[in-house]
C-alpha cells in the first residue's frame, strides 16, 4: 500500500477523499488546511468522517488557517456554513493532534521513506513544508493534487478554487521540483454524481454509505443551484483513485505553472501542451515532447479523461466495505 499523507479541507468531495484513500492506501497523517470553510470546521469535519469510518486512529493535523499572502476566500454556497452541511453528524470524540500539520509534514517525510503527499485543498500547508526544509522535495514521491485546470476554472473563467485561493502556494509547489499529478476540473467535472448514485448509496444501507448520500444529496443541490451543473463533481475523489487504480485515468506530461499577475488570469495553471497538438490521442498522450518543443521540461502530469464507470464501480465495493 502506498505511504500517504493526505492535506485536505472537508468538504463533501473531501470527504471521498478520504473514504478512498483510508481504505486503500496506508495513511500515515490527515492534515487539514483552510479552503472550503475555516480551518477549525474542516478540521472537525475530517475527525466527524474518520469517525463515521471506525477510523480515529488516523492522526489530523490542523495546518495553515490562510493562504501565504492574501485573505481566505471559502465556499459556503457549495459546502455550507460548516464546511459540511447536509449529514447530521456528533460531535468528534477524538481531537486533533497538538502538532502543525507542516511540522507534521516535514518530519514524517524526513523520517519515512516513500511518501505520497495527497493535496485536495489549497497549497499552503505543502507550499510551507517545502520551504521549512526544501529537502522534502527529493524525498517524496510525489504530490497527487485536486486543482487547477487544463482548460477552463471554476472560480473564475481561468482559475480553479483550490489554486485561486493561494496561487503563491501553488506556484511554490509547481516549481519545487515535486512531480505533480494534477486532477483539475478538466477533470473532475467528468465525475458527475447524480440522484441515480444517491439512491445506490441508500440501497447499501450502511452508515458510510448513508453519508455518502447525505454528502451527495446536499452538495447536488448546492452544485445546481450555485453552478448550474447537473450533478454534484466528487473533485477531490479522483486525486485519490488515480493513485489507487492508474488505469481509471488517462494522463499526459506537460509543463504546467501558475499564473500570479494577470488580472484575469490570477490562479490559473497555464499548461503547455504545445507537443501534444495533432498528437493521436490514442497513443501520444503520455509521450515525452518531442526535440522540437519549444516549452519547458514536464513538471506534471495532467489528468485529461476519467473511466466514470470504473471510479463509481472502486467507490461502490469502497462504500460496501464500510461499516
Ligand atoms: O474546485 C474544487 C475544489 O475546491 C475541491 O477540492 C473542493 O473541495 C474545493 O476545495
Ligand atoms: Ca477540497
């Protein structure tokens, strides 16, 4: 099982996130970072989900309450006033850790060899275990991140929430040398959950998976209401079935940095993926650009298409395996 380290702000998608990456991967610490709603709900909100999956042995870290150099922009149209509107959850039995999710961060991966960083919220905690000790960088594996995106945001016509919020973050992270697996909303807008899923949700009959549709019901309307989409995008989700199962996504290698300055373009991650054109999408797409590339070296790995059926099928035997 993969060594990892998720740095997450639940959240309804965060909280899949979680869902997944407890089951399937060997999470060694859940940090929490403040996005979707303040740092001491999200953080809440990750002890009230571990909870619910018998799982209070896995260590939450509370991070950075706000962004490295702007004030933090939450998400209560889509999340709520909790950060987790919708399930009627108790009050956590378990605290958070008395340690800073970087302090967290550092010493674990100068301590333990092969660790995934997961990020599903803004960068900030990340951004800041790497510059407290740089060497992290050549000791993790990789970051496997929900954010940003290969064509159009969310937040703003350019930029996508999770990068918008701390673009300085971002910038740190993307130009570390860490190799990034990015799930953008390219991406994550191909994972639409509907009522369909919802009433297979209820059908399981477990706890998990009554959350589960509590989650899914609640962020559905709000989706609908304040995005006029047609469903609810489990984002974060896809960040963790990538690591789990390689074959539900297809990727390719681009060079991908992020815009500070524009008006309005700041918190966008403007991806190059020049050698790409004309590219047979069947068998170019992961290829390494050719000698004539105009653009940088490849820092990343942009997720393009997700097998929805096949992440609804690991989500379903996921929830079934769940109290
Ligand atoms: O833009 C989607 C991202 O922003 C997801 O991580 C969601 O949880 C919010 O944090
Ligand atoms: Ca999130």
């Amino acid at each position: 099982m993969k060594k990892v380290i998720l740095d997450c702000d639940p959240g309804h998608d965060d909280a899949f996130a979680i869902m997944l990456a407890v089951q399937h991967l060997d999470v060694l610490g859940i940090t929490t970072i403040g996005g979707n709603c303040i740092l001491e709900n999200v953080t809440k909100n990750a002890l009230k989900v571990l909870e619910v999956l018998d799982r209070t042995d896995i260590p939450v870290y509370p991070g950075h309450s706000c962004p490295m150099t702007v004030p933090l922009v939450t998400a209560p149209q889509f999340h709520g006033e909790t950060g987790l509107d919708g399930p009627v959850l108790p009050e956590p039995t378990v605290k958070p850790r008395n340690k800073h999710a970087v302090d967290f961060i550092v010493e674990t991966v100068m301590n333990t060899d092969d660790v995934t960083l997961i990020a599903t919220g803004p960068l900030t905690n990340i951004a800041a275990a790497i510059n407290r000790e740089p060497r992290i960088v050549d000791r993790v594996t990789e970051i496997s991140i929900m954010g940003g995106s290969v064509t159009f945001g969310n937040w703003t016509p350019t930029a996508e929430f999770n990068i918008y919020v701390d673009p300085e973050a971002a910038y740190r992270v993307f130009n570390s040398g860490i190799h990034v697996k990015m799930s953008g909303i390219n991406l994550t807008r191909q994972c639409c959950l509907t009522a369909e899923h919802v009433k297979k949700f209820r059908e399981i009959g477990t706890k998990t998976a009554n959350l589960a549709a509590d989650l899914t019901e609640f962020f559905i309307d709000t989706t609908i209401k304040s995005a006029s989409l047609s469903g609810a995008n489990m984002h974060d989700a896809c960040a963790i079935a990538w690591l789990i199962d390689s074959s539900l996504i297809k990727a390719a290698a681009m060079h991908i940095d992020i815009e500070l300055k524009g008006e309005l373009t700041r918190g966008m991650t403007v991806c190059d993926y020049r050698h790409l054109r004309g590219a047979d999408p069947e068998i170019d797409l992961c290829r390494e650009p050719q000698m004539d590339f105009r653009g940088e070296k490849p820092n990343a790995e942009a997720a393009l298409e997700l097998d929805f059926p096949g992440f609804m099928e690991l989500l379903y035997k996921t929830l079934k395996n769940y109290n």
